[in-house]
C-alpha cells in the first residue's frame, strides 16, 4: 500500500480522502490557493504545499505544479477528488509519465467517457438502452435543428464536454431552438472550453437514478447499487437517496447490469459511476436510459456507504495499488435506507442565487470523521469549513454535505429533518430551510420523484416564512433581557431590563420583519413576571437559559430557540424553522436601508460576461441587460423598469464586486 499520497483538491472531498487516508496508515499532503491558505483541509493533512492564486485556473487546476508538489514530497499517488481534475485526461496521463499513480480510471476510459457523444456511441455498441437523440460531430446550428424537429420536442441540448448541470437547456418549440443553443454554447466554451453539443429527446417526468460501479486491475467489475438524484435545481442534484424508493429488485438488476458492462466497454478501473435517465409512464411501468458516465467519486458517495458499510475511499486506494475488489457481487447488500442533503450558501429564493460571506456561527448536529463501521453513527457531516471561514465567489457554494441514515426510508426522513434543525448557519444565506420544505412537501415525503419535483412544488417550497413575527420577537425581546443581565450582574440600577423600585415599568421594541416595521411592547409586572404584546398577541413571556439557547414559552407555547447577533439583525433558530428579525432597539438605531432608484447593481462577485444593451437603448421591465458568471454559473441581470440606458460602467470580461453599480437608467 501507498505510504503517502497527495490530495489534488480542496474542501470537504480533501478532508474525506484525508481522513480514510490517516486510518489506513497513510500520510497525505494537501495543496492549496492563496484563497485556501488557512483552510480546514490544508491543517487535515500532514502536509500541505502552496500551488497559486485564489481562481482555480491559478491553482488547482495548475497539474503541473500538482505533480512538482507530489515529486517534491515524495508522494506516490494523486487522489484528485472530484471536479477539478478528477476527469482530465491529460492529467491523468501525466501522473503516469511521471512515475505517479492517478487513483482513478485509466486515461483511455476518461477521454471514452468525456465527450458525451462518443460515450454514447460505445453504450449502444455494448447494448445500454440510450434515449434517442443526435450525437454526431456536425455542429452546423441549421442541422441541429433539423435534428431536433426530427426527434420531437421538448428536446434537451447538452454540452458534449459538460457535466455538474452546465450547458444544458430545454427548448420546448422550434422558434426558441436558436437562443438555447447559442446560451448552451457560449456557456460550454467558457467552462469546458468545448462548445460541441449534442441533443436528446427530453424525457417526460423523469428520474434521475444513477449506479456506483467499481472495478480493478484484473478484470473484475461490480456495482454496489443505485442511488436517486431526482430532486435537482438547474440540473444539480439537491438531494440524493439510497436505495431508490420504489425500484423493483429486478430493474435495479438489469440496470447494475447494464451499468457494469458500460464499465467493460472502456476497461474501467476504480470508482465511477453510471447515470441514468428513468422515464416513468403512466402505466407506472419504467424504462431506462444511458445519459453518461462519471469516471471519479460521485459529491453522493457516502448513501452508498451507508447502505453498504462500505468505505468507497479505501477500495478506491487498494484498487490504485493493484489489489483485487475487496468483495464480489454476491457479497453486497443493502442495509436500511440513507438520503445525503447538499447544504449550500445561496438563496433559494432568488432562483438560488449563490451567496458570499463568512460563517460567523457554524454550528453542526455533529461532527466526526467518517469511520469503517457498519451504520453506528446516523448522522455525517462532510465539510471543508469551520465557524470563521468566508465561503469565497472562486468555488462551489457547497458548505458541507448532510448525510442520514435508517432502518427505512420514514425514519431516515424523520433523522435528516431533526439534523437540518439543528444546523445553524449564519453570516450568509443557505439553502437549509429550502431542504427541510422539500422533505416536507407531499411530492417528496410520498416519493413521487422525478427532475421536476421542485418546480411542482414550488408553492410550498418558496417564499415561506417558518417562524411568525410573534415568536422571532420574543426570542429576541429574551435574548435582549438576558444579554442585559449577564452585563449588569447583579446591581439591579446598573440594568436596563425595567426594574423599577416601586410601579409598573414599559418598555418598547421597535422590530422589522419580512420587510414590515413594527412594534412590541413589554410590561414589567408588580409581581416580577413580564408580559409581552407583539403581533396582536399578548401574553406572559418566560424564559430561562437552557445549554447554548433559550427555554422560552410565550403564546400558550413553549420551544427551545437558540438566537445569534449579527449586527442589527437576530437570526432565530426553533425546532421548526429558522428566520431572522431586524431588532432596531436592541443597538439603539435604526438600520435604514435605502433603495436605490435607476442602479443596477451584481448580486454578487464575478465576471460581467456581457451586455445586451449600449448606451441610449431604450428598455422595458424584465428585458434583459447583462449576463455575469459567478460560482461556475450564469446570472442575468434584467431591467428592474422602463427606462433608457445611460452608461455601461464596466466591460466583458471584468471581475466586479458585490454590490459594484453595472450600469445606470434613467426614467
């Protein structure tokens, strides 16, 4: 086995490979950015070697300073984690010319796999079911079309050289077939430097089911089960479960099969996985169909090791070394039921636009490296961060990744809802609320899956507000009185909780909440007992501390709430939900915020792709102005009115702060 081995990734993955690493007896070396200097996995591993600047391009996608680092340190293998270099062909064959073992597949199976047309062309040689479509090489835009009359609409184009969601669209008539394609295109250029597509008939209420397989040196090939990734937004998976609900033994059968001779076509070696595209019929029969494979370790890895017990690290590191599959198929089984939450920093209600920002409170249900055993910890978190990290505009939004598992699928259900209650995340907004209104909604809770799950659902799943205005203002109003009295201690003229040596005292709360300003008012009784008026709601108001929250019963209900300031704001976490309220008294000034009247501003840091107006175009309300990329993404930026256009205030091409004003209209 390996003695030491580099970790040519960062974030959560690099703390993973760290950690089966450390247990098995092997020393790792971490390689990082300028962004990533103090990082939680650069202190993960035992050594660490600093490889460029904060943009990946400067960084961890440099291979060549990677190999420099793993010469330099002696290390004899590359474990390249996932995204990145994880499936470069090119990198991989540069790690055997020098001497290094790319632990992964073969580069012949990676560039077979790469491009999505060739694959597919192999899967029908090998007989996997493919969904019709159009995989040549031709790339005229008039062809394409004719091609996808020909298939039917809705058709899906696809970026050739694509993969985590990026350069797809759905074109659902022939007159918005070239808009797509040239959106697809330039956004494939700029992420995979390839504009080829290619396209498919779009499945109708499809499932996103998808199969682990692993192979070896000698020959040998299994897969350890399937996992569903229905629940997607832009095409990125949001939630994944093991085993899929309602798959019949026998489909599950033909699909491992089928999956395991995709792996043969191309004399896989190592973990990758095979995707399908499931389409559910209305005689609830299913049929299945190759969409690609991916040639590393799946981000939803750990549902199969879960239902498996297996660690999928550890047999990728034997397989690197030579040594045969630790199991056959005849040995795998499923145990219970496990579901993996991606836990991101963005804001789902604003079409889950990434989020920038430090993580002033990070506090985890647990946190425990992941260990061999067959199901004793129920709850995993996977994360790359710690309390005071700043989620930069460089890398994916992905915070930590929350994984449960169950005896059955309820219980799992009913462990991951209990564990996102207990995430408490604040300084930048996250999609933790959003996932517990997914796995409440009707559509998921009764596993009626498919790729639209959230777009059916949407009306429980946005704009919600979990906690009402009363009972965010009394955890603040009880977080006030007993930050106040830990101040004072006991010299009762020193407090500003209302003591009063005779009669009745009032004190006022001015609030604002969900945009709307408002008032509490609370009473301090002859008796010592407070009582409270919020919201049309008056009632006493008791509290007391309970570990790090609050024991706190106003309004016939009592709850334990943990509650965090944040400058003017108080982010209120209760076991059903989690909002904040601008608590203007409690600082002692008012936190006005002014729009902003004929600015258009980024939401965030990224680069301005392009502008689809000039100066002294006349605009009307929704059209759109400009195009940013920002956390491998594109945004577009729409006219707030009608207007004229009276300056363009940056080019294509620059980088631009949040906030940074892109351009001006004049009424």
């Amino acid at each position: 086995m390996f003695n030491k081995i580099l970790i040519a990734n960062r974030g959560e993955i690099a703390c993973r490979v760290a950690a089966t690493a450390a247990r098995m007896g092997i020393r790792t070396v971490a390689v990082y950015s300028d962004a990533d200097a103090s990082a939680k996995h650069v202190a993960a591993c035992d050594e660490a070697v600093h490889i460029g600047g904060n943009a990946p391009k400067d960084s961890y996608l440099r291979w060549e300073r990677i190999l420099e680092a793993a010469r330099a340190t002696g290390a004899q293998a590359v474990h390249p984690g996932y995204g990145f270099l994880s499936e470069n062909e090119a990198f991989a064959q540069a790690c055997a010319d020098a001497g290094v073992v790319f632990i992964g597949p073969p580069p012949a199976a990676i560039k077979a796999m790469g491009l999505k047309a060739e694959s597919k062309r192999l899967m029908a040689q090998a007989g996997v079911p493919l969904v019709p479509g159009y995989h040549a090489q031709d790339q005229d835009p008039a062809l394409l079309l004719t091609e996808a009359d020909r298939i039917g609409y809705p058709v899906l184009i696809k970026a050739s050289a694509g993969g985590g969601g990026k350069g797809m669209r759905v074109v659902e008539a022939a007159q918005d077939f070239a808009a797509a394609l040239a959106s697809c295109k330039r956004e494939a250029i700029n992420s995979f430097g390839d504009d080829a597509v290619l396209i498919e008939k779009y499945v109708q209420r499809p499932r996103h089911i998808e199969i682990q397989v692993f192979g070896d040196t000698q020959g040998n090939f299994v897969y350890l089960f399937e996992r569903d990734c229905s629940v997607q937004r832009r095409h990125q998976k949001v939630l994944e479960e093991a085993p899929a609900p309602g798959l019949a033994p026998s489909m599950r059968a033909e699909m491992g099969a089928a999956a395991v001779a995709a792996a043969r076509a191309v004399q896989y070696v190592g973990a990758g996985t095979v995707e399908f595209i499931v389409e559910q019929r209305p005689d609830c029969s299913m049929q299945f169909f190759f969409m690609e494979m991916n040639t590393r370790l799946q981000v939803e890895h750990p549902v199969t090791e879960a239902i498996t017990g297996l660690d999928l690290v550890e047999w990728q590191l034997r397989v690197a070394d030579g040594e045969a599959l630790p199991l056959r198929q005849e040995q795998l089984r499923i145990t219970g039921h496990a579901i993996e939450a991606r836990i991101c920093a963005e804001n789902p209600d604003k079409n889950f636009l990434p989020a920038t920002g430090r993580l002033s409170v990070y506090r985890k249900p647990v946190a425990s490296a992941f260990e061999r055993n067959t199901h004793a910890d129920r709850v995993r978190i996977d994360d790359g961060v710690e309390e005071g990290d700043a989620i930069s505009p460089y890398y994916d939004s992905m915070v930590a990744k929350l994984i449960v598992h169950g005896d059955d699928r309820a219980q799992a259900l009913a462990r991951l809802d209990d564990a996102l209650a207990r995430m408490h995340i604040v300084g930048l907004n996250t999609n933790v609320q959003f996932l517990r209104y997914v796995l409440r909604s009707p559509s998921f809770a009764q596993a009626r899956l498919d790729t639209a799950l959230i777009v059916r659902e949407q009306a429980v799943l946005f704009q919600q507000e979990p906690i009402g205005l009363a009972l965010a203002a009394a955890a603040a109003v009880a977080q006030t009185l007993l930050d106040e009295r830990a101040l004072a201690g006991a010299d009762p003229f020193s407090r500003r909780d209302g003591w009063r040596a005779y009669g009745l005292a009032v004190r006022r709360f001015g609030f604002e909440f969900a945009g709307t300003p408002t008032q509490a008012q609370l009473t301090y009784l002859r008796d010592g007992s407070l009582q409270l008026e919020v919201a049309g709601q008056t009632g006493p108001l008791v509290f007391e501390p309970s570990g790090s929250g609050i024991a706190l019963q106003f309004g016939g209900l009592r709850h334990t709430v943990f509650v965090y300031r944040q400058g003017e704001w108080a982010h209120v976490f209760a076991p059903h939900g989690a909002t904040r309220i601008l608590a203007i008294d409690l600082l002692a000034h008012a936190g006005d915020q002014q729009a902003e009247g004929g600015r258009l501003t980024a939401p965030m840091p990224g680069k301005v792709l392009s502008f689809a107006v000039k100066a002294g175009d006349k605009v009307s309300k929704g059209q759109a102005l400009a195009v940013m990329e920002a956390m491998k993404m594109e945004h577009t930026i729409a006219a707030p009115a009608d207007g004229v256009v009276s300056e363009l205030l940056f080019a294509p091409g620059d980088q631009v702060f949040e906030g940074a004003e892109l351009l001006r209209l004049a009424g």
